[in-house]
C-alpha cells in the first residue's frame, strides 16, 4: 500500500471490522493458526533516558529501582523453559551497570538453553550489537517509536533519531531479527505520520513490528494528555500485517491493559505472538512504563495456562518452535 491508501483508511472508521478481518486472513495464509510465546524477562528498571511517556524515565524519583543479577535472571529462563518457553526476551531501561561483559555473560548462559534469544535494551553503538550478537543473542527490538522527527525530539529529550535509525540498521546488518514497532496516541501525533511508520517498517524489512496505545502515566510530563485510542492501535497494527504478510506482530500487553480482551482482540486482526511475562513477581509493578499493566500479581505459571487458555478458546493453538521469521 502507499501512503495514501494508508492514510484513507487511518482517517475512516466505516470499514474497520472488514480491515480486521482482512488482516487475519492474511495472518492465516502466511503465517499459520500457531501463536508463538515469548518469556518477558524485565531485569532492570534503572534508565538513564527521559522518554517522556515512559513511567521509568531517570526524572521519575517515585520508581524504587531494581536490577536482577545473573544467577536469579537464569533461575527465570529456568522456569520459563520449563514452562515451554521457545524464546527468552531480556528488557530493561538503558543501564550501563550491564556493561558489554556483563551482557555477554548472562547471553552465553542463557543459550546454553535450548532457545531463541531476544535482548531489548536500547541503543548500543555497533560495537556492543555486534558482540551481543557474537554470544548468541538472536533478535533484537527496538522501537521507532515514531517516525515523526519533530515529534520524537519532543517525547525523547538529549535523543536523537538518527542514531535511532542508524541502530536499526546496524542490527540489520549484523543479521538480528530486527523488531521495531511505534505507540499509537502520542500527544500530537498525526494519522499522516502513522501512515509514514507503517512505511518505515516496511523500508527497514522489519522482522517483528510492536504497536501499542500510549497509556498516560501519572508520574511523567504526559500526565495529563489522555490515553491513545485502542481501536486506532489495532487499525495501524493491522495496516502493518496487511503490507508485511509473513513478519512476526505481538498482540501487545498496552493493548490487553486498554482493553479487557486486548490480546484476543489483536490476534484475530493480525497478531501471531504474545509476550507474557516470566519475571518474578517482587518485580512486576516496578516495571510500570504505564500505569494498569496486567498480571502484576500473576506468577508465570499463571500467565502461561491463563494465555494458553484463552488462545485455545478461539481455536489457535501454541507453537512449539522457535517461532524466527519465516520468509
Ligand atoms: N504507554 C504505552 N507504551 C509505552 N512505552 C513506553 N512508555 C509507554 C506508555 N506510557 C513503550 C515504548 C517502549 C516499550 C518498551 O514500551 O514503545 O518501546
Ligand atoms: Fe527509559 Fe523509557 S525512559 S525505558
């Protein structure tokens, strides 16, 4: 699609159910009924940056912060293979305490594993990703978050977007599954720019794209712009499975916290994947990037048989690879 039949259908809400339906289809020719699990390891929530929609931004002083050391990040891989975890997702803020040694130490053990790893830890210089890499790591996300250049140097102060894309290629060309994504409902964020990330996800050949509602945070400068809108988030999300058939897109948790049957929802209009969280559960409501996050009393257990559950009962069925990108 162009930009202005994307656009056409961002700014009309008449055939949304007939665009849902057409995004499933295509997620069922292309990539199959199997929905692929992802174990959410959130292992610190220290960050130096001030992105400012995110509950974690180094200004908030209300976060008590955590970081979780290697032994007790292994203990959760542990569990989550267990629980039949194909890939591991290892998220935290920018934090520098996980120096490159530190990373490359905690990759190798945790491919020691028989599973796919995907690390989401920020922008890195080429060096760092090509060692991350080199341990093992497989995939690596990182959102655009938007495309809009005036508007990403609004929501992201001391940042700057162009190494923000240079990120995106240099992981590209080490040969990481690149996941990117953007959220959905900033202030002032426009339907033509939306338009423009979906085309950017496409020009990067993205592997995974994440989209999720803004959800407004009461401890950041957002507090008081109101949440993104959930039906427009799943309108982008499945823009980007019609233009990108065979990618891999998570019915994100945002989505699920706006919306009682977000996920659900998200896999019957284009989502393949869902990322449940394997983190224990002394850590979960400190990782609050948005306020109402799900399951921060569930251990893994729960999440696993809860997702499990309610995938079966719309008739899709667990995957038991590890779920790369098929092309
Ligand atoms: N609402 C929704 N999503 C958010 N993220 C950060 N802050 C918020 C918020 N207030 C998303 C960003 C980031 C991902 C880890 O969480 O898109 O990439
Ligand atoms: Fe760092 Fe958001 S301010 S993860």
């Amino acid at each position: 699609m162009n930009k202005k039949e994307i656009l056409d259908i961002l700014q009309d809400n008449t055939n949304n159910e007939q665009l849902f339906k057409k995004a499933d289809k295509i997620r069922h020719d292309n990539v199959g009924d199997d929905v692929h699990l992802r174990g959410l390891i959130e292992f610190s929530n220290i960050c130096k940056r001030q992105c400012k929609y995110c509950g974690l931004r180094s200004l908030n002083k209300e976060v008590e912060r955590y970081r979780i050391q290697k032994n007790e990040i292994i203990d959760y891989v542990h569990n989550a293979v267990n629980l039949g975890y194909k890939t591991i997702v290892l998220q935290s803020g920018e934090d520098d305490y996980y120096s490159v040694n530190r990373m490359i130490e905690i990759i190798k053990l945790i491919k020691e594993f028989d599973v796919a790893l995907t690390l989401s830890i920020g922008e890195k210089t080429y060096d760092e990703y090509r060692e991350y890499k080199k341990a093992g790591a497989d995939r690596y996300l990182l959102r655009i978050e938007t495309t809009d250049k005036d508007l990403y140097k609004e929501m992201h102060p001391y940042a700057d977007i162009e190494n923000r894309f240079r990120c995106l290629y240099d992981l590209k060309r080490l040969g990481y599954e690149v996941g990117t994504g953007c959220l959905v409902g900033l202030p002032n964020q426009t339907l033509e720019s939306l338009a423009d990330d979906i085309l950017f996800f496409k020009e990067l050949d993205a592997d995974m794209v994440g989209i999720g509602p803004f959800i407004s945070h009461e401890q950041t400068p957002l507090k008081d712009y109101p949440n993104g809108d959930f039906w427009l988030a799943l309108k982008v999300m499945a823009l980007t499975r019609i233009n990108m058939p065979t990618i891999n897109i998570p019915a994100t948790t945002a989505m699920e916290t706006l919306n009682p049957n977000g996920r659900i929802i998200a896999l019957q209009s284009g989502a393949n994947v869902v990322m449940p969280n394997v983190t224990g559960t002394e850590y979960r409501a400190k990782y609050e990037i948005y306020p109402g996050k799900i399951c921060i009393n569930d251990k893994p257990e729960k999440c696993r048989g809860c997702i499990e559950n309610k995938i079966k009962s719309i008739g899709r069925d667990i995957s038991n690879d590890y779920g790369f990108h098929k092309k």
